[in-house]
C-alpha cells in the first residue's frame, strides 16, 4: 500500500508539498498539483481521511435534501452535485425528507454537529426560516426552491417566464381553453409557473376559468386523477399546462383512457424534460431545465461557500428551453 512519502518521492516534491495538495492550499502551482494527483491516482494512494479531517475541522460530507427520490426530476441534478463533490474529494449524503420537518431537523442536526461541512437544499417544503437562519452559520444553498426575502444563496431558472412561454405556445396553436395541473402554492415555483401561465392568458386576452385551475401533489397518479376531473367538465379545456413532466405524464394516460388524442383532442406541456418525457408515446412538448448543470452549480457554490465563509456567494439564475414533441405538434 503507498505512502505519503512513496508519492512526495515519486513527484519528486516535500511530503509537505503532497499534504498541501491533498488539503487544496492555494500556494501549490496547477502544474505542481497536476504532478501530484497524477501519481497519486498512478498509485492508488489512500490518505488517511478520518485523521486529516479531524486536523482539518472537516468531515468533507455534502448533504442533499431532497423531498422523495421517487421523482425522477431529482437524479439528474443529484448526479451533477456527486460528480463535482467528487472531484473536490467530497462526499455526499442523499437525505430524503419526505418533507417532514422533524426528519428534516435529524439531518440538519448532522451540519450543527459538524458531521457534515455543507447542505444542498431540494425540498420545496423545508422549514425556510429554518434554513435562512441555519444559513447564518453554516454553508447552505438553496437548489430550485428557494425564498425571495432572505440572503440565502440559490440556483433556479425564471419559473414564471419558462411557464409563460410554455402556454403562449398552446395559445399560439389556437387553443382557447388551457388548463394548469399546478402543485401547492405555498412553493415558490408553483407560484410563479402560475404567474406564468396567467400571464399568457392575459396577453391573449382569455378570461381565467376557476374550473381550469387544478391543485395537487406531483406524483403521476396525481396528473391522472386531475385530468380525469378536467376531462369531466362539460365545458373542457383542449389544452393542459402541466407544472411537472410527472403530472403531465399521468395525464396523457388519463386522455388515452378516455379515448381521446393527443395533441388532436388534447395537447399537453410539461416542465422538467425528465428522460421519460421524449420516450412517451406521443413524446412530450416540455420545458427543459438543465438538471445536471443545476446541481453541478449548486456544489460548486456550496463547496466555495466552504472555502471561503466570509465571501459573498451570488445566486445564479440558469437558462431553460421548451423542446416541442408531439403532444403539441402531432
């Protein structure tokens, strides 16, 4: 098994200078560093990680909240932020919450403990006056859901005008009657993907229908009882926004069931481009948000944030794109 001493020998540097690779000093050059690495990875050496971080104060442990992992919206930014953590030499720890405050704590309690360095936050039911005030002692960044008043630092995109976009499209089609399959309003994205759609009505000088606007949870079953309710209407809508590729999906399932077609009876939109969203049958019209680069961002700010506690971490504000498929289009 290598040393620290078989590396420093075979780079050709101090075990000094290998130490201060190993714990990312500023002082090492990009060429001195890249040496070092290359002959640690050439010689599999294993640093005695439990002993240098306790000298170092750190447990190099993320942990990311998430409400559920059965949402496939999660993985892909989950796997941005496992790739960056380890190309850092850290760890992560998936904690699903299942939006319980109390499970929510027990985690958290792992930061105040200093088991943990950092926390990614995913759930749009976390405490959030918890996580501001967590926020002012310890690194946090908040990932898509994310509050408006406090100094927390967050990744998102601009929910409202992703959505606004999303109906203007089915309003572009000609499509008169446009429902939304919206989740809670008390999360913020739910708020503005409604903002957005109102928006689009309101451009097109459509009168809002109460009967159109539906509220639920984002499982797909949840998309497929609310179709079905909207399908029942005697008045029904000829279009669907969906605020979650899993609402919408459950819906499309609902109108083949009622012997209807898509787009033909019924277009539908999503949000997210969850793998699943091109692989239906029709393929789903969606609003594409870049999941693995947000959750990439996301561990690069948290882990600067860990580097550096006293600078100030900006927010980003990410791109987004509606990919139009068949259930629009036909």
């Amino acid at each position: 098994m290598a040393t620290i001493q078989d590396v420093a020998k075979e780079a050709g540097v101090s075990v000094a200078t290998v130490s201060r690779v190993l714990n990312q000093h500023a002082s090492v050059s990009a060429k001195t560093r890249a040496k070092v690495e290359d002959v640690i990875e050439r010689l599999q050496y294993n640093p005695n990680m439990l002993g240098r971080n306790l000298r170092c104060s750190q447990s190099r442990m993320l942990l990311v909240l998430v409400p559920s992992i059965s949402n496939p919206f999660y993985s892909k930014i989950v796997q941005g932020i496992e790739d960056i953590a380890r190309r850092n030499q850290y760890n992560t720890l998936l904690c699903t919450t299942d939006s319980d405050v109390e499970r929510e704590n027990v985690y958290l309690d792992l930061l105040r403990n200093r088991m943990a360095d950092g926390v990614i936050s995913m759930d749009p039911a976390v405490d959030l006056a918890n996580i501001r005030q967590l926020g002012e002692e310890y690194p946090v960044i908040q990932c898509c859901e994310y509050s408006e008043t406090d100094q927390t630092p967050y990744v998102s995109i601009d929910n409202q005008t992703a959505a606004y976009k999303a109906v203007k499209h089915l309003l572009m089609m000609g499509h008169k009657k446009v429902a939304i399959i919206n989740s809670d309003e008390r999360f913020l994205y739910a708020r503005h993907r409604k903002e957005g759609y109102l928006l689009a009505l309101e451009e097109f000088d459509i009168p809002v229908d109460p009967h159109y606007l539906i509220h639920t949870d984002l499982h797909f079953e949840s998309g497929h009882r609310a179709m079905k309710s909207l399908l029942g209407l005697e008045d029904r809508p000829t279009a669907v926004f969906a605020v979650s590729d899993t609402l919408a999906i459950g819906a499309l399932r609902s109108i083949k069931e009622a012997g209807l077609k898509v787009p033909d009876d019924m277009a539908v939109v999503g949000f997210d481009n969850i793998p699943f969203a091109s692989m239906m049958n029709p393929s789903l019209t969606t609003v594409a948000q870049p999941m693995y680069e947000i959750g990439c961002e996301a561990a690069r700010m948290l882990i600067k944030r860990i580097a550096a506690p006293q600078d100030r971490v900006e927010s980003i504000v990410m791109d987004y794109e509606l990919i139009i498929r068949e259930s629009t289009m036909g």
